[in-house]
C-alpha cells in the first residue's frame, strides 16, 4: 500500500541537554510535522510513502527537504510556495519542569499561506493508496482548511481510503471559537475512513453525548459506535495516558465497524516528551494497511508509542525489528 | 523595593554529560555565587536587583560582569580590585556517584582580597530597600569579614533591611575552628533581619542547646524562638530535605515573631544536585518584599526550590508563571 | 550623552564550522541588528545606552531582552508586542564560497507589526540626547515606516540629535520600486542631523546628479555638500572597500559642513563577513559624541570596522582597548 | 539522462577545528566515495541519480543509506552484503601541516567483498542512461574488480554510456604492482565513452610515450589523441592544478574526438583538501548530459571544482546556482 | 603485585545525548576493551599495570596507545602489527529502548591477526606477577587462540598467576559452534588461577550438571566446588543480577578453596549499560592483590561495579576514595 | 639519553572557533606549560622524558596528570602539593585581532608555592641526563627560584647536562625590576649547558654591550659568543622571526662554542599563536641529544617551529615523520 501524507514540514530547534533558552546559544535543528513523523515511522517500516506539502524556494527549504528524504520519504510531492518555515522551541522540560514549546509564525509560513490551488491533488492521489491529513490543517488558515477539503473530497471520491487525525489544539483556534471547529470537523468526517482521535473530541469538539446510565468504559464504546456509524467511519483509533504514582503508561485502543480492542498498558519512559502519539498512528496505519487482526495492531502500535518517547525529537525513527524486540524480550536491555 | 547583595561572583566550569574531568576536554562556563543566585532569580520575578562585589580589571571580569547583566542583575556596583575569580569545577553526578566540587584558590578572588575599603557602601546603600549578606564572607578572608560587617552595620544603622544567610561549611573554616567562626557569626546577627538557617547551625555553630524534654519538632520551635528573639530577627526560614526509599522531598519552613509555617512537602528530581537553596531564598525573599502571607510565601519558595533543581547550573532562572504553573498544574508536563 | 536606537532585533541561527545548513543539525543563536550593534558597541566603549523595540511576550522574547543587557544595552524600552521574531540563517561562506543569508518571514516579526501606538516615544526621548534610527525601517512595514518617521519628527521637534542610516536594500523593496522609497527618505532626511551612507544611495535613491566634468573624488565630494545642504545635514560619513589583487581594505570617510577627512586604508581579514558597517557606524558615533576631531573619528572608526569583521556575528564586542591597540602597535598579535 | 554509479559508500571521521586525532574525542561522522560524491552532486544539480552498491545489513548500513537518500540519491539500488563499511580517519592539515588520511580495513568492507553475483546488473542497467565506474573498483579485491568488469561489459553491450574514472593509488596496489594495474585497467578501457585521467595515467600506468619532440602542451595533445583513438573514448577530461607563490590554480580540460578545451584557471582556497575532483568530474557529466558546448562544459566544472573544495567534506553540494553565482559576480561574496 | 593483562584495544564510537546514528554527526571516541578496563581501573587504585596488545602503526594506533597511556597503563608493551583497530558503535538506549551495539571488523583487526610470534611473551612474563586473559580472545581468531594458549601455558610454567575470564559470547561463535568453544575454555582453564565466569558459563558451554536434588543455592556452590577442583582453580568469581520492579541489583560472589561469599546487593542506576563486569573483576583484582578478606574483596568489588555504571563509556575510573564513598557515606551525594 | 623538565603545568581554557569570551560558554581545556611542551614533543620523537613539578592533590591534579602521560611523558615525579593550578583563557586572535590571554593567579598555584625541599631533586636526578629548567622559575616567586636554583647547581655538580630557557617576561616581573632579574639570571647562567635566548635577552636583560662598529649580523655573532665564554655555556640557541608584507618567516640559529649556523627561513602560518619556541627548543634537544650536525639540527628545529603553530593550543605533538615529510616533501600536502 502506497501511504501519503498531507501536512506542514516544521523546523524544531531544541537546546542540548535540557538547557533553557536563556541557558546557550546552541540549538540542534530538527524538521517534523505529523505528516513527517507519521511517514517517516512507515518509511522505517518498509513501507513506501510521500509527503504533499510546499516549502520556501530557498536554502532553508531545501535542506529541509534533504531531511525529509533522510528520512526515508519521497520528496517529489513537495513543492515550493511562500517564504517561510513555520518553527518551534522547545526547551526539553526535567522532572517537574514541563518541556515548554514556543511557537514561531505559524500561519504564514509556505503551508499556512498555500490554498488548494497551490497543489496538484489529482496527479498526487493517482500515485496513493491512503492519504492521512492531519486536523491542524482544519485550525491554521482559511487556506490550509480549503487544501484540506479539497483533498479529502477528491481522494474519498477516487475511492483512496483517507486517515484524519483530531489534533484539535483551542490555543490554535482562540479567533474562532469551537463552534467554527466543529463545523469544519462535521465537513471534513465524511471523507474519511480512518480516524485518529479521543472521547474529548467527540464530546467537548462534536457535542456528542455520553450515555451517562452506563459505566465509563461502556459509555466510551457507545459513543465511538455511535460516532462511527454517524460518518461512516471505518477503523477509530487512540491511546490513553494514566499515571500510577511516579508511573505513566500508555494504552491504544482500536475500533472497527464490529468490535473494539485494548492494548495492555505499557510503562513510558520519557526522553522527549513531543511525539508518542505519531508514533502509534504508524503503527496502527501499518497494521491496517497490512491486514493484521486488531489485536496484534494495536499491541504493536502501543509498543511503538512507548518506543517513540525514547527517541530525542518528535520523529519517530523504530524498525519492525526494534518494536519486535521490545514485545518480545523487554528486559533485554543491551544488544551485541 | 530595591533588593541588593553582597557576594561573590565565581566561575563554574561543568563537564558535559556527566563526564568527568579527565574524559572531556570540553567545559561549559558559567558565572555563579549565592547573591548572584538569588538576584538572577528575584530579576526574573521582576525585582529591581544589584549586585555589590569586585572582579578583576581584565577579559574575565568584563565577561563575568557581562553574564551578570544578562541574568537581569544590574552592575553599576561591580567594581575592579583584585587580579582572580574564584572558580570551581564540578563533575556531575549520577546515581550513586556523586556530583563532586574541586575549588580552585577561593581566598586569593578578587572577592577576598577586596576590603572594606574597596566598596562605597554609603553611596549603594543609598540605592537599596533590603540587602542580601552571604555567610560565606565571613568564613573566606579576614578582609571579606570587615567588609561584611561593616556592611551590616551601615545598612541596620540607616533602617535597611538585613537578610543574612548561615551558609556555614566547615571546610572553608579548617583553619580557625568552629569557636572563631561562632563569634563572628554573633557579631553579624544584632544587625540582621531576615535570617536563612538549619536547626544545625543553631545548635552546633551557635552552641544553643535543644529543651530535649519537648518533642522533636516543638524542640525545633523554641530554639528558633529563642534565636530569634536573642538577635531580633523578624524573619528565620529553611528547608528539610527528607527521603523515603529512593525518593526525596523538599519542605520549607518559615518563622516571623509570632508565628511558624511549613509547606507541603514537594518531590525533588534533580538535573542539578547544586543550587535549590539559592532558590528558596529568592522566593522567601519575593514574598517578604510583597507582604504576602506567610503559607503563600513558604508554598512559593518551596516550590521554586524544587524547580531550581530541574535546572543546569545553580543560577535559578524560574519566573513567576513557571512557579504558578507548578503549583496549579503539577500534572501538565508539557506546555504548548 | 546619553545614546539610544530604534530598530529590529533579529535572531541569527548560524551553522558552526563553515558547514551549510543541509551538513549539520548544530546552529548557534545569536541576536542582532543594526540597533544592537551600534549599541552593543558603543556600550563596551562606556556610553549609556539604551534601545527601543518591541518583542513578542514569551520564551523567545525573553531570552532576546537577556542577550541584549549581556551586550551592556538596557533594556528598559523593549516593550511586549506580536508574537514574532524575524530570523535569519548565515551560511558562513569560505574563498569564493559567498556567505548566504536566508530570512524567515521579517515582515510579520513584533517590530514588523508595531507602528507608532505601540511605543511611548516622549517617554523615551525624555531619557535620549541622540537616537539612531535604521533606514530599514523605511523599507520593512507601513507600521515601522509610521514609527520612524514619528519618531524621527518628535525627536527633531526636542532638540534631540537625529542619526540615520541609508542602509537601502533593493531585495526588501521589490513590492514598492524605487520611486516610493525615494520619498519615504525625503520624508526622513529633514529631521536628520547624523547620516551614514554612500555615493549610490544620493545617486541611485535620491536621483541626485554627480557633476561629470569634475574628477572622480570632486565628483563625491561635491554631491556629498549638496545633499549636507539640501537636507541640512551636520555629518555625513560612509565607508569605502578597495580591493588590490586578493587583499581589500576598508576606508572611512567623514564630512561636516566646512570639512571632510578620510582614514588611511586597512587591510581587512574577515572572520565573518556580515556587520563591519555598524562597527563603523559605532566609532563615528563615539567620536561625535565626544567632540573629537574629524581625523581622530574617522581613524577610529575604520580601526575600529576592520576589527567588526574579526569577530563572529554582526555584533561588535570591541573595546576602546582594543581599538587602540591596533592603531598604536597593529603588529603585537599575541598580548599576554 | 538518468546517471548511476557504482562504487564504494565509505565512513570519513573527522575531528573538529583542525584537532588531530590524539587531541580530541569528538569526530564528525560522514559518508563518502567518488560515486556517492558525483551523484549527489549532480542530484543538487537537478538529475535522477541511483547508486549501486552494498551495506552491511545493519545500523550502520541504515545510517548511510539515510546520508545517502539525504544527499538527493535513489537507494534502492543498494543492497545488503558482508558486515563491514570501509573508513577513514581525516585530520585536517592546516597551512604547512598536511591533511592526513588513516585507512582502517578498506578490503574488507561490504563493497570490497561484494563480487558480480552479488549485484542485479541487468535490472540495474535498464533504469539507467550513463553509469560511472571508479578505477578504485580495479585496485580494490579480486571480487571488486570482477564485479567492475562485468558491469562495464554488460552496459556497453546495452549502448549504455560508461564513464571511468582512472583514480590510480599505487599505495593501493603494493601488493600486485603497475603491471597487474597496467592489464586491469587496459581490459576496463573499451567498454568506456567518457573517462578522467592525467597524462601520468597514459604514460605511467598504461606506458604510452611522450613525443618528446613536440612542445610540452602539444606531446599532451597528441598522447590523449592516440589514447582515445586506441580505446575508443568519447571524452577525455582531467584536472590539472598549478602553484604561483602562496596561490594555487585549477584548470579542467576536456577533449572529444576532434577538440580539446581549456578552463581559465581559477584560484583554489581550500576548507578541505579532499574532493574537488569529484566535483569537476560531476559538472563535466552534466554538460555531456545536456548537450553543452566543450567549453560551457569545462568552465563550469571547473568553478565547481574550485567550490567544492570551498566545502566541509569531500561530498560536493553545490548548486548550479552557485555555480553560476561564481562564474557570473565572483566577487559578491555576501548574498542576502 | 605487577599486574597485566593480554587484550584488544577497541574503538568505541558513541553519539552523544541518546541520539541514534541516523539522528546526528557528532560522535564521541573512546578506546576500550577488557583488559583496558580493568588494568585502567587498577591503575587508579594505584597499582602499576601493563598492557599487552597489537596495534596498527599508524595515526590511530598511535592516538589509541596515547589514550591507554592517560588511562595510567604503561604502553611498552603493546606493539605494532596489522593495520586496523576493531570497532564498535554504541546507540545509548534509553529506558525500554535498548543500548544497541554494531561492530565493525573485528576480525581482521591488528589483535585479531596477531599470533604468538607477533608477542614477546618471555620479555613480557618477566615483569609481571599476574596477567589476565580474556575469554574473548578464545572465540576472535585461530591466531588469538593460539597465542593466548601460549601465553597462559608460559606465564603457569614460570608460576605467574593467570586471570581468566569466560566472556563467552555465541554470536561471536556461529562458525564454530558451542562443543568446539568447550574444547578450547577446556584447554585453557588448567592454566589459570583466578576465574570470572557464571552458572551457565559451567553448565551451557562446558556442559557441567547441576545436583537437581539440591535447593538452587547449594545447586551453585556443588557446582563451582566441582569446578574449582577439576582445573584446580584458586578463586572463581562473578556477578548476579536481579530485578525488583523496576529496580536493579547487583551481587556479586567469591569463592576460593575453602568458602564463598556474597556481597549484599546494591542498586544499580545506570548512565552507560556496557562495562561494570570489568569494574567488578578490578575490584577482585585489587583484592586479591593485596590480600584482602574474602568479604571484604566482594563488597569492594560490588560497589565498584555499580559505580561502573555510572560513568559514560566502559572504562571504569574509579579511585579508591569513590569507592569508600560509597560504602561508607551513600547518600552524601554532593562533594564540596 | 634520558631527558627532563623542571616547569610549571598549566591549565588553558579557550573558547571555540575564535569566540571571545563572552560569546560563548564552551571552553575546550588543555594542559600545558614549557616543560610539558618541549618533554611531550620529545616523547613523540621517542624520547624516554620525565616532568618534575607538583600538582594539588586533587581532581584536577589528577587530571593533569592523566593528560601528561598521554602526552608521552612520564608521571612518577609529578608530586603533590599545594591545592591550586595556574590557569589562563586564551581568546584566539584572527587577522589584526590579537590573541588575548588572561592569566588567573599564576604565583598562588602548587608550582609557585612549591620550594626545594618540596622536591626531591636528588633522586629524580639520578634518572635523568638532560635536565631543562624553565626560565619563568626565576620570575615567578621566591619559592620557584630558590628550587630551581637548587635544581641547577646539584644536577651541574652531578655533571648532568643542564638546559636553560630565558623566557624573561617584564609583565611577571613588575615588582622587582630588571636589576633584581638580572641577578637571578646571572646566578643560574654558571650552572648551564644549553641555553636558549634572544639578542634583547644577553643586552636589555643582562647589561651587555653591542660592539657597535661591526654589520649588525657580526654584532650579534661576537655578542653571543662573548656570553658563552662568560658563562662557560656549550650551545646558544634561539629564533628570529621577520616578516615580509602580509608573511611571516621563522629562523633558527644555533652556536656552539666554535661556530654558528642559521636555517634557512621558512613561512609561518599559524593556527595557534602561542607556542612554537617550545617546538623549536625540541627540535634542538633532539639534534642534540643524538649528536647531529649545526645544521642538521638547526633545520629540523626550525621546520618544526614552523609546524608547531599549524597545531591548536600550545603542546608541540609532532613525529619524527611529520618534520620529514615537511622537510622533503613540502608541497606535498594531503596524505593518504
């Protein structure tokens, strides 16, 4: 199955060593994304993907796409459009310091400026079998959402089975409020076939009710049905997060059209706080495009998620063999 | 109101990544000492602060002074005296091992050498509402001693608050014996006001005994009352440091005439194994200066003690929001 | 006298090493502009000096306002405003390898954004005898061309001395031709007492007429007086690069209303080769301010601009030290 | 035209600013090899490029399929084979001080083990206009040079273009001696149409005699004449580089049946001392690949030349636009 | 007690801060290998140490024998012969991300190809008191094998003490198989006197039963007994691992003729996952050399081994005074 | 011939790639000094060398001597003393910037606090034929003359070879003056062999007279030789540099008592401005010490000079092969 992506390539520049801003002057730069990290993850899986998005024509532009193509993606989809790279900070949070993000001009950069008219969809999705696109589309710009649209219509009508990831963050959307959001949402969800999401997404973002006579978890299957059913959706997929005294870890669900399945949780150790949830969404979009049971999909997707926040940087870069590895011998702990 | 120290600028030359000193030729340098510490962070409240020390008239000095202006301290009352800075090396732990100090020539700093007479106490004065003294002058040199004495009696003489710290470690007092030492700290205490110390310092230093007959923590009660009223200090504060299993808290305690308080006791994860006391201080210090309430102030303090550990170096570099964002949203590790 | 600017502060992200951007994942921050070189430069000679911007209120901002005190500028008129800092990306060119700049998205950064509301000019010009603003400014936003010119307007109205420089740059310009910038700097050059600039930027912008039948130097000499009269100009100075075989050399000029002077040549051996001319601009500065002879601020200035390109990054760190030891003993290349 | 090569991926560890090996314990890790350094060249140029080759089937093989596909070449022409990725060590000479290069295990490595049956020539050659050969593949091993052989052989027939690169190291070939090379490389000649040498590969290696009557550029002339007709080349080209005092010059030549051209020579300051050739030898396969005049050809490679040795590394990353920004305003040596 | 060993001197090259290869640059060299860790170790507890070894004589030979020289092993005896250093790639794994190790060559390295005749044994035998060989070099090459059966058979005949360690790695040993390895550890135990090694060493390689009738700990000390009597071994010792949750805990043991001892386990914090076996078998070592109690050597040689742990690379440094450290103040954990 | 140094380790501390100190926050340390220059050159020329001095007895003592032995020098006279060593930061100078260094409290280190009966001269010189005494002994402090004083006359006695380096430096000597110097220089001249110095040396230091009537050449040869018949001194030794527009030019001469002979001048390019008189007076030990000829010797010397500034920080690590290959092959720049 040949998997695409369509999203923003980001520049991340990180202090070393959990140093503060203030702390150095040296930054190490990273270029990411959803899209990038989604892919990349595939691309080191075996898998054949490429990325559709738009980059500076210029130096900077450039040596981000020598990173995507490093990373094992096809960059012939990525075009050149705008003049800049939307970026980010991100001081590496220890202990009870949370890692803190600041964001640089987001909305006008090479993806944020560039609207539907800005690619070739249609010479694009006749090289693809799945398209994932990330819900920051929806939030960035009036352009990005008219990409969006324009994309998932055209692939969902070419028969191209469509992942859509929630990604829904208020503090992008502060000028519309989220009754814009959900109208957006409502747009894009009959298009797709696989989505990415949460119970708050479906509660907080779409308005959805929770059967609240039912115990939590039951409560939790009906709404995904009834979510399902609703925008005929074909596999629904997510991870929860719980802590147990100083102990996090990490559970991915999976829902298609008949049942649901549960990983065993698996404890998180943290490197880099950003990233985990990229790392399941390749593993659930191996799975799927592959034609595991959910089961074993979802087992490999959460050792994969918990793989990822050993990884410095949001990319997730693990091998079948790596995951493999911590399924099956976890305590071995040095390789030689 | 205008809160300046007394103390000295020293070098911190660090290994990276643990390594110790024979296994890297590569160092980080930084300019530390606890009043730097203690205005960096008070600076980054939003505190008007001012440092009162000398350097040498040379390329470190001027870098030095640079670095000290960065962290937010002013440095109209850094003078030149003196040809050396004080410096250390430390190596940084790691689990068992641990972080080791190596000093190199402290008594010959430019700090130590610099008299009485190389400061215009009258005219700094002039500028400052409340005037941090670290201890550590009065073990350092026969000349630090006058110099800090002096000090103290002009700014308690002109109505300005005294804020004195016991920092006593025998090591740096090999020389004259604990008997030296306790006079000189008797000398300094009729002119202090606020006062940061250790059940320890009272007890060993100051030779006060323990009423053994009262509980532990009610022992601890009346030896501060009874310090307190002896000198006439209106505020004692510190911190305990407890560890249960491979766990350890901080708590602070706080102390004005009429009343005691302590905080809630806050897991400690150290990046850093130097400098949360500098930290505690600073927020003490802020909520003095602010007339807070004592719990807001002993809540404060000691969470920021806790984040001053999550931080390369010893120079707290914390802002309010970041010590508000601990305090309300302990679980959010990661802001974006 | 009390010095201050107006003007941008930028990052400049710069690969180590020669490497270029698609080589290397290591890049050193700094922050710059023409402002916070001047400034910075004149700071390390002694001045007062102070700079007037904004920044955006976070993370970033912060730790551009701690760079900028380290550089000795106060940092009292740095307001909050945006959410945006401009960038740039240094490849360090090497031989016949050009240095390449590539710039993020400058015209969305805080100073972009900010017009005249969004500073308090009478505040600060209360504590300023001169102010130098740069003529990019003229070129960047409708806003910051709003700014300077109020600026410039209230600063002249006060009595206060008025620095400008030229500092056109076509490439920012494309939008609006060069008929549009010509007015904007006739709009300035009134409230202007200082301006630095070169025969190209009379001819060229200002369509001014150079006398042909005089010889080459009477030529600039001639134009150079007119425009001094036109504009009611009290300095005009600029720099002038010669190259002989594989070596260049830099020369200062400096006109008032009766006179002009010109340093003898330097060889020029660059580390970097961006920001030569505001350590120029600096030395002019220091002099005027200073009243001393044209010859001993131009021989200065031109030391002082051939020492700018031996330093890594646009800012100028040098001392008047070090001014003057390359002037007095330029063969000493070891001081210990 | 799509360009191939086949040839070794090596490691080249580097330390840091000048440092010999005993004086640091950091080192820059990088892949390399005459074909890797062509085709990523000509990738930044705007060709098609694959490399075929083999990799140990491990993280390291991973490691330098990832440069590689950075660089802009297709990898999917690189196979697994051995276990081992030949290295060397460069310490950077610095003016008197040579660079100094430390082979570790060359033969082994997974290219040097690697014979015909462990290549898909066939499949190969059918994605493929033009395919380089390195003459290191003659010197190598027994299975490098049957590999070589065989490739060459089977693209001839197939009317495939053949580019070698004579690249003679006697320090390679101690064991066998010029006569064993003399055969291999007589035996490789045939199937070529495009090669690189120097009149010391003619008359050394292959034992052709000077017309020592003609003047010196004519004996030149008329060697590569006889050379070309004997072997049935298409294009011959070399470098050929000359000192002036502290200067040192390149300049490229190219013949073809009925003429020969000659580059200006271009001054040479080096970053790195290894590479250049690589460079030249890409921009002459571009102007062959699009049909350029002769001397379009050369003096584009030449400036290439001279650039590439303007670069970390040995791996050639220029532009065509910095190559043309080179030939056309060589002395803007800033670009913004 | 002079104290050698025969051993290889690796290349470890480590990329630093977690990252993985793919992920950076930027490595960190070191050398290592058993018998540099150990006697690296010895020397830092002050005894006098040797190395015998080969080493290319090249560049790295040369930096490789000046490390081990600042290690505080004498180098006289490690010659030159060969022309390459084995070497191995360390990705630092990171909680259940494992370290993982790629080797490159190892075979072919000058230790590798070097057999008896490439050693003065005699020479070297006469100024040593005990040597330690390692396992290793029974499964590397027919010439390691023979020459450090010769090595062993002339260092027992001349009554020298012989160190043996099992080291026994099956991937090291796929061409051969576990009987043909059996033959060899049978031929060299008759010359030994001190043995590290485990259970399975004694039952999976050479194939010894456990009395299955016994409770598991008596199972273990039958067995060594049974050992120690069949080669006549003086002292066998080793270590245990053992997990608790997510704790881990290391043990080690001792035996001679006469009894066994244990230590109590200690924590194990880990910064670098490879090498605190050969910090152990240091500590025995030094033990032993100095005629310490059973109880006494183990407790040392435990705690040493913990420390291990938590030193970057697998040199233990260790000196004396961490090691008391440890024993006596553990939770002093900042040295000043 | 066993060859040792009485001298001073030093620790350097300088920033990267020409940073001034307070550009940056990395610092690259290194252990230096003349008798760690000259002894480790002649390790790395195979000479047996052995440093006399003293060390703190603590980390960084450690350190120090773990980097001299790697250095090739033996450690075992390296004693304990005092708890401080001297330090200075070297900013790199490039171009008309100078080199910059900042000494931090030189006198007060374990060298400066060390006298005679610190040492134990009589057993270190029973190891040793050549014994070279640094000058800056004699500046330093009173403790430092009064050893090295000692040093002479016992190893003058015992018939050792003693080598003498001037090494004046006025800064160091403010207090006492040149009357004072001279004395001290006069008492220790008596007990030398080899000395090394500069014409300013014998007049401006030592009071001599030029006989004004003779060309400046013959001056300067009658000078030298009235000196050494003065002090009964075997060989003068010393450098000339000259420059000659922008190049810069080293030339060594060298006397014995019965002629003179002077190198031909080589060009000097220099990575590291601080250092080749030590590489010189190496190169003259060597030749000496191996009973070369005048100008075999003088010209190894001088090419090694010349090489010694292509090396970071100031310890000459040159091989016997490497001033070869500068001596006969020296246009022969990259090797491999």
């Amino acid at each position: 199955m040949r998997i695409a992506a369509f999203g923003e390539i980001m520049m991340r520049l990180t202090p070393p060593e959990y140093l503060m801003l203030e702390q150095t002057k040296e930054l190490r730069l990273d270029f990411t994304g959803t899209g990038v990290n989604i892919l990349s993850n595939l691309a080191h899986f075996g898998c054949q993907t490429s990325l559709l998005t738009n980059l500076p024509d210029n130096r900077l532009g450039e040596a981000a796409k020598a990173r995507v193509r490093q990373l094992g993606i096809q960059d012939h989809w990525i075009g050149v459009y705008g003049d800049h790279i939307g970026s980010y900070f991100a001081e590496m949070g220890f202990g009870p310091r949370p890692t803190q993000v600041t964001y640089q001009n987001r909305r006008n950069s090479s993806f944020g400026v560039s609207g539907a008219s800005n690619y070739e969809f249609d010479a694009f999705l006749a090289e693809v079998d799945l398209v994932h696109i990330c819900g920051i589309a929806l939030s960035l710009t009036e352009k990005t959402r008219e990409a969006a649209f324009m994309l998932a219509e055209k692939a969902h009508a070419l028969g191209k089975k469509v992942c859509f990831d929630f990604n829904f963050r208020p503090s992008l959307n502060e000028a519309h409020g989220v009754l814009f959001m959900k109208e957006q949402y409502e747009k894009m969800l009959p298009y797709c076939d696989v989505v990415f999401g949460s119970q708050r997404d479906l509660t907080d973002l779409l308005g959805m009710e929770l059967a609240k006579t039912l115990d939590a978890s039951k409560q939790f299957e009906v709404l995904v049905q009834q979510f399902m059913t609703d925008y005929q959706i074909e596999y629904f997929a997510g991870t929860i997060r719980q802590g147990e005294g100083d102990k996090h870890y990490l559970t991915g669900f999976l829902f298609d059209s008949e049942k649901q399945v549960k990983a065993a949780p698996r404890e998180i150790v943290r490197l880099d706080r950003i990233g985990a949830g990229d790392g399941y969404a390749a593993g659930i979009l191996l799975g799927i495009s592959e034609g595991w049971s959910l089961l074993e999909i979802v087992e490999f997707a959460t050792a994969n998620g918990v793989l990822a926040h050993t990884i410095q940087g949001d990319v997730p870069l693990t091998t079948r063999k790596q995951v493999k590895h911590l399924m099956e011998q976890p305590t071995v702990d040095l390789i030689r």
